[in-house]
C-alpha cells in the first residue's frame, strides 16, 4: 500500500499495488526527516482509502498475495493505479 502519487506510479501497474487516495498538504513541523522545508508538501494519505485497502487486503489475502508477487516481478513495473 502506498499513495497513488509520486515516483511509485511511474512503475507500478494498477494490478500489483494498492494505491491509497491522497491529497496535498504542508509538511508539518518537526517531521522525522529535516530535508523537508516549512514550504514543501507532500501526499497525506486518506484515511478511509487507507482503510479500505486493508480490509481489501484481509478479505481476500490470495489475492493480496497475487498482487505481491506481481509487484515483485519486474515485467509488470508500468504506471498504473492499485490493485483493488
């Protein structure tokens, strides 16, 4: 799982990841990582996308695992969108 924005949508199909909704927000004060500067932004993932692709992944885990191994090989590394 992962949100459906930035480098990782340039290599994975919609069929080998579980892309999270997202929207752009300001990076907030005292994130674990100093490269980030007051006036950046990044995706913060939606909840309850977020949620939803758990349970996709819970209710059906062969399927959870198929897409693992999809995302695992590198024939199937093209843009796309999740595996729900």
């Amino acid at each position: 799982m992962i949100t459906g924005w930035g480098g990782p949508t340039a290599f994975l199909r919609s069929d080998a990841a579980y892309f999270v909704d997202w929207s752009m927000a300001p990076v907030r004060p005292g994130e674990a990582n100093a490269s980030y500067t007051p006036d950046q932004r990044w995706a913060e993932p939606d909840m309850s996308s977020a949620v939803a692709a758990l349970r996709a992944v819970a209710a059906d885990p062969a399927e959870a695992a198929r897409c693992a191994g999809r995302a695992a090989h590198p024939a199937f590394h093209r843009a796309g969108g999740g595996c729900r």
